[in-house]
C-alpha cells in the first residue's frame, strides 16, 4: 500500500471588520482559564459550529486556553454533533488542547465518522501525541475491516511520529501484520537517518526480503531515501528480476536516487528484457540520470 501524505490545516481567511467584532464580542464573553464554567465552553463549542473559519479558529484558541475542563463537551461535539463543520472543527481543537485523553475518541472519529475531513483532522490531533498514539494506530492497521484511506491515516500518522518513538516503532516493525510491519518500516526513516541505529537498519535489511510484497516494497522505498548502505545495494539490484513490476519499479527508483553508478550496466541489459511499460519509463530515467 503507497502512503498518503495527508495535509493537515486551519483556515486562514482574513477577518472583515464586522467579523472582527463578531470575534471581539466573543471573546468579552470568555472567562480566564481558572474562572471557565461550563457556560463559557458551551458557547465557545456553539462557536466552532460558525460558518466562517476565522471565527472558529478563534474560538478552537480559546478552548486551548481553558484546556482539559474542555474536553468532555469536545468529544461530545466530535462524536455527536449533526453539524460537520463543527465535528472536523472540535477535531482541530482537541490537536490544540493536547490531552492524551482525547486519543480514543479520536481514533473513533478516524475510523468511523463518515466525512473525509473528520477523519483527515483527527488523524492530524492524533499525530501530536507520539508514543502514546502508536498502540491506538496499531489497532487501526491491524482491523481488516477498515479503509484504504484509514490505514494510510494511521501510516501517516506512524510516519510523522517516527523518531519521536522509536522503540514502539521497531517493537512494530517486527509485528506479523504485514499492515502494520509495512507502516513501521516506513516510519523509521527519520530514526535511521538521525542515529543510524542499527537494529533499526537489521530490521529494514530483513523487510527488504519480506515474504509479504507490501513490506518489501515499503522497505525498497525506504531504501532509497536513505544515505548509502552498501549491504544493501545488491539486493536491490536482485529486485529488477522480481516477478512484481511495482518491485521492480521501485528498485530502479532506489537505485536511481542512490546515485548507484555501479547499476548502470545492469539497468542497461535489463531494458532489454523489461515487458512492463512503466518499468521501461523508469529505467530509461534512471540510467539518464545517473549517467548524468
């Protein structure tokens, strides 16, 4: 499965003048942080519910100010609400409050609310927590049952914790889900990268040669995103004569964003054989490039 990139936003329109004081007038109603009742956040909940999206930015703030007493009426709003605009507004506001406690209620939010964007923001509040999130995501990549969409949530989410986490990231890597194994491989790029750990790179030498093609996919990727590892450069030259196209395409890939002059020849006597028109596009590329 190919990550998805998912972007994570906030509105930014510029305020006019009677929104502005649509927004002042909200915020003269809005008690200090010790002094917040109940009152206050249901009105400021009301607020994230606001058509304009500065408006609701605005109130998302100050529900960050007076923090975990927001929490109860925030899950209600994003688990309950009829309203979408407030339900992927509350997701957003729960990234902002930071409170470890949101974490399953966001993750019912990813995987069973019926809009994208819910899902999209709630992954994002979900990202923010590291190490505490991963056993929640696991359980996401593990469960057949959801999307495409959802586990390249979850993927994402593992990815952009990364080396936050990285011993819940190996611990998962060696998981026998292949979802879940793929996702963790991915994710340990930013790790490699940084400590050249080299259990994690035992990890990503033994995914490169996965009975499972999507784990070896996701590690020929990695591969090639990484600094030069010399133990690794032959088996992705073994990969051109993978009986898998996307393996195979992904090698050249990895092999061209090395810079592996040493594949030149290789990749040459391979074009001549390549069936797959897209592996030909590629290796025609590669073989540009590197010559270059």
């Amino acid at each position: 499965m190919d990550n998805k990139k998912v972007v994570y936003y906030l509105e930014n329109e510029q305020p006019t003048e009677e929104e502005r004081e649509k927004i002042n007038g909200d915020k003269n109603k809005i008690r200090s942080k010790k002094k917040s009742s109940q009152n206050d956040i249901k009105l400021l909940i009301k607020g994230l519910s606001d058509e304009n999206g500065l408006v609701r930015r605005r109130h998302g703030e100050a529900l960050a100010q007076v923090g975990t007493a927001a929490l109860p009426e925030l899950i209600k709003a994003l688990l309950n609400s009829k309203n979408v605009i407030q339900r992927r507004a509350a997701a957003k506001t729960l990234k902002l409050v930071k409170d470890p406690k949101a974490l399953p209620h966001l993750i019912k939010a990813l995987t069973n609310d019926s809009d994208f964007v819910v899902q999209f923001s709630a992954a994002g509040a979900i990202a923010i927590f590291g190490e505490a999130a991963v056993k929640h995501l696991i359980i996401i990549l593990e469960n057949q049952e959801n999307t495409e969409m959802q586990y390249g949530l979850a993927t994402w989410c593992l990815e952009f914790i990364g080396a936050k986490a990285p011993n819940a990231i190996k611990q998962a890597a060696k998981s026998k889900n292949t979802n879940v194994k793929s996702a963790a491989i991915s994710a340990l790029e930013e790790h490699i990268r940084q400590s050249k750990d080299q259990e994690a790179i035992q990890l990503l030498e033994s995914a490169i040669n996965d009975t499972a093609e999507n784990v070896q996919l996701e590690a020929i990727k990695l591969v090639g995103k990484l600094y030069r590892i010399e133990s690794l450069i032959p088996t992705l030259i073994l990969k051109l004569k993978n009986k898998n196209p996307d393996i195979r395409k992904a090698s050249v890939l990895s092999l061209m964003q090395l810079n592996i002059n040493e594949a030149i020849n290789i990749l040459k006597e391979h074009l001549k054989i390549e069936q797959d028109t897209n592996v030909r596009a590629v290796i025609k590329l590669a073989i540009k490039k590197i010559n270059n």
